[in-house]
C-alpha cells in the first residue's frame, strides 16, 4: 500500500550530506528543510548569532577587510540556493539573515563573518556550505602591497591579491606613498596594454604583464630609485580583466568569471553562485591544451588534440567527498555544470555516486545499468529492498514499484527498464545520510524517505 501522502507534494525537500552518519538520539534533526517552515523576522527582537572562529577551508576574500556599515554582502549557498540572498549592513552594524533575525556583522572578518552565518545557519539546515563575498564595501580600508596606501576611490574595486600575476587590459593603481608625483595624476588607474607594458612619468615603458603584483612592485622601487631617495611604491588592482574563465550552464550566474589569483574550481563555482535547483550531476572542464592538461586520471584529449577535458561529479565536489577533483582553474578554462531534464533517470541511496543520468538518444536504460553509472551498491545497501519511484501522467500521486534488485544482479529476475524521470532508490541498512539535492523537487520528499523507509 502506498503510505505517502499527497500532501508530500507541497514539501519542498532538501538534504544537505556532508556528515557520515545521522544524528544521534537527543540531537536536533534538521534535514530535510521544509520550506516556508521559518519566518523573515526584522524586527529588534529578532536573535542575534554570536560569532565563531574562522573556518580556514571556506572560500574566502581579503582576509585582512572588516565589515563596515552600509557594505553590501552577497551570501551564496552551495547546496541550498534558495536560501541566496543580498543583505547590507545596517547602522548599528547587523545584518538581517532570512528565517534566521539579525547577526552582529560590523567588524569581523569575511572569513570571520562567513563561519558566524554558518553557525547561525546550522540551527535550520544540516551541515550548510555558505560563502559571503562582498558587492560594494568600503574598499579604503584594504591594504595595499603590505603597507598602508592612501585612500582609493569607493567605487572602485581596489584590493591586492597576493601572488596575482598582471596580465593585458588589467587596471591597477600604483602609489609612490613619499613621492606622490611619481605616480602621475594621483588616484588614476593605469590599463596594461595588449602587449603587456605600462608607461610612467619618469621611468618611461615598464614590462608589467607576466608579473604578480609583489615583482611589480619590487621592480617599480628599483625602477625609481634613481629619482626618489628611499621610494615606496605601492600596486593594487582596481579592474581584473586579463585571467577569464567562463561558467555556463546550470548555475545561478553564468557568465565570464574573473580569477583573482590562485582558485579552485570549488571557489569558482561559489562565485558563480552555485548550482541552481535544476542542476544535473555532470560538470565537464575544458582546457587548451597550451595551459597544460587537466591533472585528474580521467581527463582525456578531444579529437581536436587542442583541449584536455574531463567530467566530474559536482556532488561529490561539494560535499568534499573528492578532494583531488577540486583543482585549481586556470585562465581561459571553460566550466559547463549540466541541466537535469525529461530525459534523465536518477539513482539515489546508498550507492558510491548517486545523481542524474542522462539518456542521451535512447528511451530507457535497465536497472543495471544505472546502478552502474552510479558506480554500483554501497556496503550497507539493501538492494532487495529497492524501489522505482515514478509518476505517471495525470496523476497526482507517485507510484513505488518494488524491485529485487540482488536477484536481478544474480540473474535470478528479469532486469526492468527505467523511463525518463525514473528514481531507482537503493534503501540502506545504515544510519548515514545520503543527498537527495539533484533530484526534482517534486519527488525528492518521496524519494528521500524510501532510503530510509525499508
């Protein structure tokens, strides 16, 4: 008999799985999050976060800028993109979070403040994976090149990336802090030409592309001494033009992505916003051959012989759970993150690579062959124990069909075919946690506790 209620289809389910087990007896239970289950509250009386030590392993900005009032904060996160949202920074310092109240903003570090909404976060979602990065923050502040520069324009996006290397139609601010002469019009930005070169008054051309900011600089002190006793010249980027990546597919911002410095594609992703609810399993990297070949072991040369490419899991990269697959991009990389579709089948449960699994040309694919792509049984599955989930047209509930899937591997029951939209669930006979966060959201309840149910 079909114990799942119609109801179920008005839930809007989401697990975030980072940790190896459920919670234990007496442990607050808060996956999956049921949307709508918690109010907006701006009033003063709404709780206020206490802060935390930094979490070294997020994406971070400048590690040295503190929030100030009236800065804009952009909050991405990684699982569970429906929580994204822009908040600024009120007078008295605190932010608003959605379905949590305020949280004591003003002062603290990104990476400081970026472990404070986490915190804040846990109370309502398992484990959340939350970057914060800034859209318009007093960028005075920021240091430059290790000393203390004079105060830049706020409208521009000045900072100093440590190791960033300069390259063509990048604009920086160069400061002689004891000779202001010596950097022409004060506060004016200088764009590095195609050919990589800047021209300055006094010392004429300078090569600064191929360079990261510390050697320009070094070479600007040694460039001027000739005319300045002692000089101390200072480089920030204003503009980050030369190091693009481009982000397409399924994600929340699509577009060119700007590297600053050394990034993964775990950083990459974030700053594209993440993936977006509709989001397939597949992510494929694409890389001219030129800037080397991606190094994971089943990168392969396309037909060309031009690029190196490779397909990931992007689950998997978010939940950690492939460390060695979280590379560091390159310029001129291209990120492709797939879309889930009416023509995918999805295996979820306690098998090694759960996600969606396109079709491709054909109609269906066997039970075996999903739980081969996703990379066969976990060893506490329960595949006698397994279930299709499927909903047929007009009607409004979802059909479970049950399916022995350890006689059909033994040869003992004919394999049954999957359509489009087909969820294969293997039950588990274990107290981990399995993600459900790729599947449509209108099956993801149903699915998600027939793991459990069986």
């Amino acid at each position: 008999m079909n114990i799942w209620s119609s109801n179920l289809k008005i839930i809007t389910f989401t697990l975030v799985l980072f940790s190896a087990t459920l919670p234990a007896a007496g442990q607050k239970i808060l996956v999956p999050t049921l949307k709508g289950s918690a109010q907006h509250d701006t009033s003063n009386n709404a709780p206020r976060a206490t802060l935390n030590k930094t979490d070294p392993g997020l994406p971070k900005p400048d590690s040295r800028y503190k929030v100030h009032p009236s800065d804009t904060l952009e909050l991405t996160f990684m699982l569970t993109p429906e929580f994204n949202q822009t908040v600024t920074v009120q007078p008295d310092g605190h932010i608003t979070l959605r379905d949590i109240g305020d949280l004591l903003a003003a002062g603290h570090t990104f990476p400081e403040l970026t472990e404070s909404i986490k915190t804040a976060y846990s109370k309502i979602l398992h484990d959340p994976v939350i970057s914060v990065n800034p859209k318009d923050f007093e960028k005075s502040s920021f240091a430059d090149g290790g000393q203390v520069g004079k105060p830049g324009n706020a409208g521009t996006d000045t900072q100093t990336v440590s190791g960033y290397v300069l390259g063509p139609d990048d604009e920086i601010m160069i400061r002689g802090i004891e000779a202001p002469e010596a950097s022409g019009k004060a506060d004016q930005p200088v764009l590095i030409g195609t050919n990589g070169n800047i021209t300055l008054p006094l010392i004429g051309r300078v090569k600064a592309g191929g360079l990261t900011v510390e050697q320009l600089e070094a070479e600007l002190n040694t460039r001027f001494k000739q005319f300045i006793q002692e000089p101390q010249i200072s480089v920030t980027v204003t503009v980050f033009r030369s190091q693009p990546v481009s982000v397409f597919g399924a994600v929340t911002k699509p577009g060119i992505v700007q590297l600053r410095g050394r990034q993964t594609l775990y950083e990459v992703l974030s700053t594209a916003g993440g993936p977006r609810e509709n989001a397939g399993s597949i992510l494929m990297i694409t890389r001219p051959r030129q800037s080397g070949d991606i190094p994971l072991p089943d990168a392969k040369v396309d037909p060309s012989g031009q690029f190196s490419t490779a397909e990931l899991n992007v689950q998997e990269i978010l939940e950690g759970k492939d460390a060695a697959a979280n590379i560091v991009i390159k310029p001129n990389d291209a990120i492709s993150l797939s879309e889930a579709s009416s023509n995918m089948v999805y295996v979820v449960g306690d098998v090694q690579h759960g996600g969606g699994f396109t079709l491709g040309g054909q109609r269906n694919v066997s039970v075996l062959r999903a739980l081969a792509l996703a990379g066969g049984l976990g060893r506490t599955a329960k595949p006698d124990k397994a279930r299709i989930v499927r909903q047929i047209e007009g009607d409004p509930k979802f059909r479970e069909i049950a399916v022995n899937v350890k006689q059909i591997i033994s040869g003992k029951a004919e394999d049954i075919a999957l359509g489009p939209d087909d969820v294969l669930v293997i039950p588990t006979s274990s107290r981990k946690t399995f993600t459900t966060t790729y599947l449509p959201a209108t099956v993801s309840a149903v699915a998600a506790a027939a793991i459990y149910h069986y």
